[in-house]
C-alpha cells in the first residue's frame, strides 16, 4: 500500500484531542490537513466536490500515519533490508523490460506495414492505419534514446519498490489472503494487510479513537468489488514481480 509519501507527521499540538494513536503517538486533526496552496488549487480545480475531496485526503492522511511506522517496525522486527545489489537488478530488470517492449513495437509496426501495402483497407481504414502507424514510431523514438544514469530520486524509489514487495513477501507468508493485482503492484496481499493490521491492534499497537476515521480505516483494506483478484495458485512471491513479468514474457516468446 503505497501510503509512504503521505505520512509527513506534523508536530502533535498538545492542546489538541487525539483521532488516533499509533505506537504511543497521537494523531490530532491538524496533522490530516493539506497545506494552504494544495487547498486553494483544490478549491479552484474541484469546486463542489472540493469537501468531499478534503475529507478522501484526510481518510488517507490518517491511514498513512498508522501504516507506516507498523510497516517499519514490522521490517526492523524482521530485519528486512534492501542491498545495493537488489537496486541495480530493479533496473537491469528494467532496462530488460524496455527492450522488450521495444521489440513488440516493431514487430506491431511491421504487421500494420505490411496491412497497409495489401491494398484492401479502405481509405478510413488507411487514415486510421497512418495515426496509428505514428503513435508506434513515437513510442520507437522514445524507447530507443538512452537511458541516462538513474537520479537519486530514481534510485529511492527503486529501493523503495525492493523494501515494499519484501514486506509483502513476508507478510504473505505469514498471513496470506487475498491478493490483488493493481498497476503498481501485480501482487498486493490486501487480505494479508488487513489480518497484520487486526493483530496490530488487538495488541493496542494503535487505536482509532474517531468512530467516523476508524470505519473509513478499515473500509481501505477491504477488496474492492472492482479489484482483479489472483488466484491462490497464481499467487507468486519466489522472485520479485518485475523478474517474473520479465521472464514470464520471455517464454511466452519461445
């Protein structure tokens, strides 16, 4: 759960009446508030949706204050790291997927070529062709520049990928549950997150005090009627997912 970044814990004003507690730390209102400008872009942006969108943003303000430290504990407790090594091969992996998707361009604008030199498309069919004949040469041009050396920024959010499919991995094992393919993540254990989530708090890890901010807690970890479930027998932590993809594509081309 991709929750990191919204933790930035603002300092806890002692005057204000805990929602939450996480760790022995409460979690007061003002900690769940965008700052000023986000708040009048949004306005600006969102209109009469804008307090509904500022209700979303403190829900999952306040779920991202609970998950991260226990995601961290629960690391440290395990003694889950990332070596330097796991990063170069986030990328190598990357570079690998690239090429591949490189390769599938061409051979996706070989085909049109040739559907275009049959002589049997009409002429919507041919104006059709030649946009999307473009779309495929853009995506070569882009796919074949070099790649520089990846930034600081870049290599963060590598090591941050190996650390959170470690957890899940760990989690999983320990759990299991329903797994979930999202974008970011084609193995996310919800089911397994909502059972460490009831045992962290059966064992009064945190508390949500706001009976209004607890139900919207537990409504995150429940599988969205939308969500592409994994069967259990497709579930797969014995390499990381962006080896798999990889080399489930590569036999896949023999």
């Amino acid at each position: 759960m991709p929750l990191a970044a919204l933790a930035q814990k603002a300092p806890a004003a002692s005057t204000e009446k805990p929602l939450a507690r996480v760790l022995q730390q409460p979690i007061v209102a003002s900690q769940l508030e965008p700052d000023d400008k986000t708040k009048q872009q949004a306005k600006q942006a969102l209109k009469g949706k804008y307090n509904e969108w500022l209700t979303q943003i403190r829900y999952v303000k306040m779920a991202a204050l609970i998950w991260e430290p226990l995601q961290q504990q629960f690391l440290k407790e395990k003694n889950i790291t990332v070596a330097p090594n796991e990063v170069t091969t986030f990328f190598d992996y990357a570079k690998k997927a690239r090429e591949m998707q490189k390769t599938q361009f061409q051979q996706n604008l070989q085909q049109l070529n040739a559907q275009m030199q049959s002589g049997q498309l009409t002429a919507q069919q041919k104006q059709q062709g030649e946009a999307l004949k473009k779309q495929f040469q853009d995506a070569l041009t882009q796919l074949s520049k070099p790649l520089p050396d990846p930034s600081q920024q870049e290599k963060d959010f590598a090591q941050r990928t190996v650390q959170v499919w470690k957890f899940d991995q760990s989690l999983y094992k320990q759990f299991g549950g329903t797994v979930v393919m999202k974008q970011a993540n084609p193995f996310e254990p919800i089911g397994a997150y909502k059972k460490f989530l009831e045992d962290k708090e059966k064992g009064k890890s945190f508390e949500i005090l706001d009976a209004t901010y607890k139900k919207n807690f537990w409504k995150m970890f429940d599988v969205p009627k939308e969500a592409v479930v994994v069967p259990a027998n497709k579930v797969d932590y014995s390499k990381p997912w962006w080896i798999l993809m990889v080399e489930q594509a590569q036999q896949m081309k023999k």
